[in-house]
C-alpha cells in the first residue's frame, strides 16, 4: 500500500511539472515562432529584411544570456528554501513577461520604444525560463522511484513540446486571419491566451507538495556555504562537463525549430502554414517519443541514449536543409520530425535524468539549472544569429550545418567523460564515495549529515 501510495504521489508531481513546465515553454515558444515571421515588421520596420531579422534574433540571444542568470538565483534559493516556491514564482514571471508583450505597442505607435520594450520584456522571460527547467526536473526526480528516475524526469520535459504545440497551434489559428489583421491584432491574441494556461499552471503548482529528499535536506540549509560555492569546490569539473554536453542539442534545436521558420517563410517563400503545420506534427509525436526515450535509458542507461541522439542532431545536419529546401509540406513535415521527435527527444529528455543524478541534493537545482543555461547563452543564442548573418552573407546553408556537426562532436566528447549514473543512488548531501564528486577538493568538503 505504502508503495502505492508513493507511486501515486510521484505520478501527480511529474505530471504536475509537466503541466506548469508546458506553460512556461508555450510563453518561450510562442515569441520564437513570433520573431520568425511577423515581429521584424513590427517592431523593426525601418529595417530591411536581412537586418530585421538579424536585430530580432540578436533579442533571442540576448535572452539566452540572461538564462544563468536566471538559473543562478533560482537555483540558490531552490536549493535553500524549496523547490515549490520557486516554481510559482517563475511561472508568474513568465505569465506577466508574455502577457505584456501582448499589450505592447509596435514601432509604429511609439517608435524606439517598442523594441526596447520587447527587448525588456524578453529578458524577463529569460530570467523566468532559468529557474524553471532545474526547479521541475529536480522536483519530478526527487520523488521518483529509484527504478524508474529515467521516465519520471522526462514527464516534465514532455512541457517542452507540449508547450511548442500549443504555442505554434494558437499562432497557426490566428495566422490563417487576412495578412493585415494578423499584424493589426491577431499576432497579439495567442499571447493574451497564456493568462490561462498560467493561472492553471499556477493553481497546480501551489497544490503539489514540497519534496522528500529536501524536507531532509533542509535542517542543515542554512549552515553549508552557498550553493555556487558548494559547485565550484566540489563538481567544478562535472559542472564544465554539463555545460558542453548539450551542445548538439542547444546549437541544433534552436536552428531547426525557431531560426528554419525564418529561413522558409522569408528565403524560401514557403508558405507560412507549410513550416508551423511540420512544427505542430513534429511536437505532438515529440510528446510520445520523449517518455519512452526515458523509459529506454532506464533500461539501458543515460549516455547511450544521450549519446544516439547527441549524433542524430549532427547526421541530420545536411540532410535536413536538403529537404526543407524543397519546399514540400511533406518533406518538411519529415525534416522536423527526424530533428525534433528523434534527435530532440532522445536528447532532452535523457539529460533531465541523466544531469540531475551527476548532483546532490543541497545543489541539485542550482548546478542542473545553471549548467544546462550556460550551455543554451554559450550554443543556442549565437547559433539562431550566427544562422542568420551566414545566409545572409553567403546564401548557403552548408556552414550551419557544418556548425551543427561539430556541436555534435563536441557533445559526444563530454558525455563520455561523465559517468553513467542510471543505476546509482541519488545522494543527499556532498559525498567522496559519489563517483561524481571532485575528490581533489574532499579536503574543502562541508560537514553535513543525512
């Protein structure tokens, strides 16, 4: 019965996460999906078609930046305070950020204002989405079976594409509007929207429980040193390993899914439906594919799935522009599915687990946080800008895919310079014996009991 019940609980957490976690990255999404067909017009109209797109992917990448930001001080406060607190509170950073750039008056209205604006506001998604991806990965995992950690991390990651769907869905609806209306006013009503889903996402958050492995976790809080402090002395080299492993998968998702749009609707001329309605087949499948990826690295372990799919973003580099350059709805519809249910799945939603058990308790959320967000504003800002200027001064695609390749190469160094985790147990505090501890720095090791 005992085991039920546990069972039970952590069922309801994970798809709670996976339900505030979709909030979040249907806000994160939608502005992406935004920025590649109308905010150009919008917000940069003096601009011409190259620079308006550079200027609104330049915005893109300077939120990535403020991700560790984000991941540092949520992340801090996680691991001091709890878990469920700052998830609230990120969901409603999220919830006003995206709700206001709905309001937000274009160039037209208020001249220079408009993109500043925008540019503020996306940093305050930025700054929310930091403390989000760490706080419900950690939450899912602590309250997971130990058998099981590899499924129940992924539930929250199914957010993601659930979230991409339902972002790109809304907009497709409201596109389908005259081209005049769409840019007066349809553009704006999908981010409206999203009060909804935060105030469900919020409700859900505020009724989950704070986790176990905290609760334990929390009498000596107070008395270790900060948990950056705790990272550097003992994961330093576990943390710079963290940092370079998603690197396929933050160079590629964002080239595919956000930064392609802009490149099919603006060079291609394909049809703005063709590329949302590949996105939206892409993500739903994406939302199956990623639970049973995890359930495969509990059975067979963490790096071999992050590994396969770490290269499947990288072999799919060439071929990918090869079949969207079509211009097919079929082979575009292909094209996403191959890089976002296959290469995206295996590889985001493995990490969730696979990160999440190279730290223990007193700087899970800090160090998963902060290293998956330093690794997104090192890889995934530069390559939707760099994506966009290399079209632009060579009209070739070659170069982007030769980038997402060698990002493939890099990921696939680091994961094999970590230690496969699936069958070890999650530690509570600092531990020599975790094969995942820098033992050079015991000596600096705090004193803290289980």
């Amino acid at each position: 019965m005992q085991k039920i019940r546990t069972r039970n609980a952590s069922t309801k957490v994970a798809l709670a996460t996976m339900i505030g976690t979709a909030t979040e990255w249907y806000d994160y999404f939608l502005y992406g999906t935004a920025s590649a067909l109308v905010f150009d017009k919008l917000f940069f109209p003096n601009f011409s078609q190259v620079a308006g797109s550079l200027a609104v992917f330049a915005v893109f990448g300077i939120t990535l930046i403020v991700l560790p930001v984000g991941a540092a001080i949520f992340g801090h406060f996680g691991d001091r305070i709890g878990r469920k607190s700052m998830l609230v509170v990120s969901i409603l950073v999220m919830g006003i950020g995206t709700f206001v750039i709905g309001l937000l008056p274009t160039y037209e209205s208020i001249g220079i204002w408009a993109p500043l604006a925008l540019v503020v506001l996306r940093v305050l998604q930025g700054f929310a989405v930091g403390g989000e991806y760490g706080g419900a990965t950690t939450m899912a995992i602590e309250y997971a079976p130990a058998n099981r950690r590899g499924l129940y991390a992924a539930i929250p990651q199914v957010g993601n594409p659930l979230g991409m769907l339902l972002g790109t869905s809304t907009l497709y609806m409201f596109a389908k509007l005259p081209a005049s209306e769409f840019l007066a006013w349809g553009w704006r009503l999908p981010f409206l929207l999203s009060a909804v889903m935060v105030a469900i996402g919020l409700y859900i958050r505020l009724n989950i429980a704070e986790t176990p492995a905290f609760e334990r976790s929390r009498t000596n809080s107070q008395a270790r040193p900060a948990p950056l402090t705790l990272l550097w002395h003992h994961y330093r080299r576990t943390l710079i390993l963290v940092i370079l492993a998603p690197a396929a998968l933050n160079v590629g998702f964002y080239v595919y899914s956000a930064w392609s749009l802009s490149y099919l609707t603006h060079d291609l001329h394909v049809p703005i439906h063709v590329p949302l309605v590949a996105v939206m087949v892409a993500a739903a499948l994406n939302i199956f594919a990623q639970p049973l990826f995890g359930m495969l690295s509990d059975r067979i372990g963490r790096r071999p799935v992050y590994i396969g799919g770490s290269l499947w973003l990288g072999a799919a580099a060439f071929p990918f522009f090869w079949l969207i350059q079509s211009g097919s709805p079929v082979l575009v519809t292909i094209a996403m599915i191959l890089v976002i249910t296959i290469g995206h799945g295996a590889t985001y939603s493995v990490q969730a687990s696979f990160f999440s058990e190279l730290f223990d308790t007193s700087v899970r959320y800090s160090g998963l946080s902060i290293a998956y967000h330093l690794s997104a504003a090192l890889f995934s800002g530069p390559a939707t800008f760099l994506a966009a200027a290399m079209v632009a001064l060579t009209h070739q695609t070659w170069p982007i895919s030769a980038a997402i390749v060698a990002a493939s190469a890099l990921s696939f160094i680091a994961i094999l310079s970590l230690n496969e985790t699936h069958h070890l147990p999650m530690a509570d505090s600092p531990d020599p014996a975790n094969a995942n501890y820098d033992a050079e720095h015991a000596a600096t090791s705090p004193q803290t009991t289980q």
